[in-house]
C-alpha cells in the first residue's frame, strides 16, 4: 500500500435507466489526488449515482471513469472495490461481528493476519477518536456518531487511495454532525486521500469541500470550484438560488480573523480566538452592538482588533 | 396389514406387583424392572430418529432455502411442496409409504424428514431475507463477492432463525416420531403403543410419553443454548 491518494476523472460519464431521462448526463470533472470533492444538488440531481458509478455500484451507459488513468472498466469490480473506501449513510456496519472484526473486513479479504488487523484496527479507532476498548464491542452496543467513526476507520482498513461518503453525517443529529465534520477534516490532513463526498447540505459542502460539484435535476454539471468561488462567483441562477441569499455571509464562513490584517488600537470589545470565523466575529459584532472585535491568542494575549469594515472587506 | 411388526410383549403384565395388576398410574417397581429392556432402548431409539430426521432435514432446508433465496422465482414452489408435505397426517403417510419402502427406518425417516422442511425452510428464508439492507450495500460496496457475502454476512445474521427453526422442528419431530412405533417396533411410541393394546397400562404410558416430553423439552433448551453461544451479538 504505497500510494496514498489517486487522481479521479469523470470524463462525460453518463447514466441512463432505460429510454428515460439520464441520471447523471456527461459528467466530466477531476478530482486532484489528495483532495475532497463534495458533490452536492437538489435530489434528483444524480449526486449519488455519480458516487455509485466510481465503485461500480452503478455501471455506466456512456463515458469513462478513471482512477490515477486507469479506467474502473479494465478492473475486475470486485478488485476495484477493495481498493476504494466506501462509507454510507446508514454506515452499514454488520451487526454479528466486533468493531475490530468490522475494521478488519477489507483487510481479511486481503488475506491480512489477526495480529494486524488488530493492530491495524487500534490504529484507526485511535485515529477516528475512539478509544481502543472500543475494539471488543459489537454496533448494537454504539451510538449512531460511534458507529459512523468506526464506518469511517472500516473504509480507511486497507489504506485506500480513494475515498466515495454518500451523505456519511446525514443521519446524524446536528451537534454531533459539527463535531463529526471537523474530525473528518483533520484526519483528512493527516491522510491525505482523495475523497468524493456527497451531501444535499450546501453549508456542509462549504465547509468539507475544496472543490464542490452542484449538479442540477438531470444529472449536469451547473459548477464545479472552490467553495469561495463558487460563493463570490455563482455560474448561474440554478447555482445563485442552491447556495442562497446569504452566499456573502456564507463566503464570510470560509476565512479565520486570523487572516485578516489586524489593527493596533486600544478600543474595547468582544474578544474572538484567531480561529473565530468572519461571520462568527461579524455575529459577534451585532449581537454586543460593538464597533470592534479584539483578537486574541490560545494564551489571551491580545493581539489587535477588527472592525465591521476590516471583516466586510 | 397389520401396522405393527411384532413388538414385544410385556411378559409381567398381570402377574406383576399390585400395582401393576390394579393398573396404577406410577408403578415404580415397574419402572425399575423395565427401564433397562424397554424404557432405555426405547428413549435411545427415539434420539437416534429424531436426530437423524432433523438432521437430513436441516440439510435439505439449507440446500433449498440457499436456492429459494437466490432464485426467487423457485421460492413459492418449494415453499408449496413443503406445505404440502406438511400436510399430509403423519399416520397416512406412513401408511402411503410402506408399500414403497416397507416397514423400515426409511419409511420413518422420510416421514419425519417431509415434516421438519415446512419450518425450517421458512425460517431460513426469512432469516436471510431479514439481513439489513445497508449491512448488505455495504457488503458490497466493500468488494465482498456474492458467496463471500453469504456465508460471512448472511448466513450468520441469519442464525437466530435458523436456529428457532430448528427448534421447532426438533420438538414437533420429538413428538411425531412416536407415531413411528406404527411402522417399526422402535422409539418411545413403541411402549406406548404396547401399553394400549395391553388394557392401557397407564404406567407404562406415562412414562414413555413422559420421556418424550422431557427429550423435547431438554432439545429445546441444548438448542436454546446454542444459540445463546452462536450469536453473542444477539444480545449486545
């Protein structure tokens, strides 16, 4: 297991059932190794077909797929899904065996030895936030935010360069969601893997994607960018109504006061990390009536202060 | 024909204790006298039918319930002919099959085979159907091949049915198979059916049926316990 992440490409995949309208319509986008893609739409936009037809899942009608350049239709399918981690909503874990047992699935299917998949499973239950006695424990016997980690460490089993999560915090309450989310993003700087991430959540997408896809109804490709362009720059009407009115707050989401220019001044005011986000600062600003923020370091120190025009930009 | 194929007479009866001879409902000195010549026998025979005929019944089931569930067009035929099967009074299929395959332990065994294939292809049937579907999609996602899938995710989420089949199909066999002494002069059927014909030797009678009840009781639980081992999931 050498190589950590893979190039995707959709190149004009398309799915049609039948005569009828297709699902996904001559999707072509590429997903860089080692980042996350979110695809995201009104439902009907194809988003977890489009998913489906990298694992094979769903055959394509027309069109490629390749991975790192070589095409999902010169691989024997069930090779291809071994090499491909898979997390869906419902998680899916199997309720007969042991957290480690479920971990170890790919693994075994590799023909690993207990010892590692042990080993191995310890690993990733650390890296997924769980604590190891979490090993001997059967699903039933978890939370539905435990069961979709250990969903997670079972998908990154075989270290694979290919990550497909179909709505993976989708059945997830809110708090938890949050908590989920950011977890996902620093294990995902840890991992490095490629990962196609679908969500009908434009909020979550922002925040998990460094690219997003919106597909609309019928199954194309209304824009595909960065979260920040795709919020200053909306391709159309379709894309401008999906992410909502309140795109520039959302845009404000995206940076840190951390990142701003910060002001010497002397003015009192709310006090905000430098891990704040601008509209958490701006919100700030509005529910003291205050004219500024002070920013502060881990240790209180104050660095500087931001004012609404500094944050608006 | 005569159903019955000589079985032994009871030698003592009427010239045994008082008890015997007053026909008591729990003659124990009879019960001493007899358990090594016919109680014993008779309880080891009935294990031996009884076993045997959920065991090639478990083994019929699975093969078509594994076809059932694969191909699901073959699902209502099968289903109709172990109904079927069911159906049919033990005592005339008995009788049906004598001609055929005479009075012998094949014509018990076949029997008590027909009848155990209703209850526990049902139960595997539904047992696999019941797996979840996002355990499955997840199966599969995971690049499991179809048979993979099967025994190492179906077949043991399928187990505490299987296995409540089975014990439904053990205790009804248990029972069934007392009827057997109408073809062969074996199992705990057989003193009872001695007994009848003897001026209802109630002691006799009770015993007997008494250790049927006790043998399906004690299957029932072995199997029970089984299961408790087989599936420490179930009870996460």
């Amino acid at each position: 297991m050498t190589k950590t992440a893979a190039e995707l490409v959709f190149d004009e995949a398309t799915k049609r059932y039948g005569d009828g309208d297709p699902a996904v319509d001559r999707l072509s986008l590429t997903v860089p190794a080692g980042e996350i893609c979110v695809l995201v739409g009104p439902s009907g936009g194809g988003k977890t077909t489009a998913l489906k037809l990298v694992n094979r899942l769903i055959e394509l009608t027309s069109g490629d797929i390749r991975i790192d350049g070589r095409s999902i239709a010169d691989v024997d399918v069930t090779a291809l899904r071994r090499e491909i981690g898979y997390v869906i909503q419902q998680v899916g874990l199997f309720p007969h065996m042991t957290v480690e047992a479920n971990i170890g699935t790919v693994p075994r299917l590799f023909g690993r030895s207990k010892s590692w998949i042990a080993t191995r499973s310890q690993e990733l239950l650390e890296l997924v936030g769980l604590d190891r006695s979490y090993g001997k424990r059967y699903p039933a016997q978890l939370s539905g935010g435990e069961r979709q980690r250990v969903g997670l460490a079972r998908a990154l089993a075989a270290d694979p360069p290919l990550m497909l999560m179909d709505e993976p915090f989708g059945a997830i309450d809110p708090i938890v969601r949050t908590r989920l989310q950011d977890e996902f993003l620093r294990l995902q700087a840890e991992v490095r893997k490629t990962v196609v991430f679908v969500t009908h959540d434009i909020d979550e997408a922002i925040k998990i994607g460094d690219r997003i896809a919106i597909l609309r109804r019928g199954g194309t490709l209304a824009q595909y960018d960065t979260p920040a362009t795709i919020l200053a720059r909306p391709a159309d009407d379709f894309v401008a109504e999906f992410v909502g009115a309140d795109r520039a707050l959302k845009a404000l989401a995206l940076r840190t006061v951390g990142e701003l220019e910060l002001r010497e001044s002397r003015d009192g005011g709310p006090l905000v990390s430098r891990e704040t986000t601008l509209r958490d600062a701006l919100a700030l600003l509005i529910a003291e009536h205050a004219q500024s923020v002070v920013v502060t370091d881990g240790n209180g120190t104050r660095l500087g202060s931001l004012t609404r025009e500094d944050i608006l930009g | 024909m005569s159903l019955v194929a000589g079985g032994p007479v009871i030698p003592n009866f009427g010239q045994g204790s008082r008890c015997e001879q007053t026909n008591g409902w729990w003659c124990t000195d009879w019960l001493h006298a007899h358990w090594g010549d016919t109680l014993q026998p008779a309880l080891v025979q009935h294990v031996e039918l009884s076993a045997i005929a959920v065991g090639i019944g478990f083994a019929l089931a699975l093969v078509l319930a594994l076809a059932g569930f694969r191909f699901r067009l073959l699902d209502a035929p099968i289903g109709f002919f172990a109904d079927f099967l069911y159906t049919i009074p033990s005592l005339a299929l008995f009788q049906l099959l004598v001609p055929l395959t005479g009075l012998t332990v094949t014509t018990v065994e076949i029997a008590l085979v027909s009848y155990t294939l209703l209850i526990l292809y049902r139960n595997m049937i539904e047992g696999l159907r019941a797996v979840p579907t996002d355990a499955l999609e997840a199966a599969r996602g995971m690049g499991l091949t179809r048979f993979q899938t099967l025994v190492r995710v179906e077949l043991p989420l399928a187990v505490p049915a299987i296995v409540a089949g089975l014990r439904i199909a053990s205790v009804s066999t248990i029972s069934i198979a007392t009827v057997a002494a109408f073809v062969i002069p074996q199992g705990l059927g057989n003193p009872i059916f001695i007994a009848l014909r003897q001026d209802l030797f109630k002691t006799e009678i009770l015993a007997a049926g008494g250790l049927a009840v006790a043998l399906a009781l004690t299957a029932d639980a072995l199997l029970a316990l089984t299961q408790r081992v087989l599936t420490p999931w179930s009870r996460a």
